[in-house]
C-alpha cells in the first residue's frame, strides 16, 4: 500500500487493537508501535493515536456487546524518488 502513496503523500490507516490475549496472535489487531517499524526510510511518522477500550452493541456479525480499542497512524512519504517495482 505504501507504494501507492506518491512523493508528498500522506499514508492514513484506522486499526484494531488488542484487546484479549487472543488478539495478540490474530493479525489485524496491531499497535502504533508496530506499525512504526513499517514506515522507515522516505517516510516520516507524523502522528500515532490510540483509544482507551470501549464498548460496541450488538450488530450483524457480532451478536453480543464486545470490547474495542482503535489506533491511528499518520504518516508523510519525504522522498522525491520514484519505485521501480
């Protein structure tokens, strides 16, 4: 996804975090942290959100009241160069 970003761009992403133990081994539950690790070279972390746990009701796909927390990572792409991929 980074690729799609042109020089200049800006690269904005809303994640699930862990909440359970489970969720620590499921992917799509991640961390700014983690996150950060992704974003080196010709780009430039901007800002690192997270919320504190909330509730959700009950909806299709999830029948039951359950726990969330979101994150949100913002980031710059500095370099003028093109990719070659």
């Amino acid at each position: 996804m980074q690729r799609l970003v042109r020089p200049g761009g800006m690269f904005g992403a809303e994640f699930m975090m862990p909440v359970e133990r489970r969720h620590h081994m499921i992917e799509h539950y991640t961390s700014p942290e983690r996150l950060h690790a992704h974003f080196i070279g010709d780009w430039e972390v901007l800002l690192t959100l997270r919320t504190t746990e909330f509730t959700e009701h009950a909806h299709v796909g999830q029948l039951h009241d359950h726990t969330h927390r979101m994150g949100l990572l913002l980031a710059a792409r500095t370099s003028t160069l093109t990719d070659h991929f």
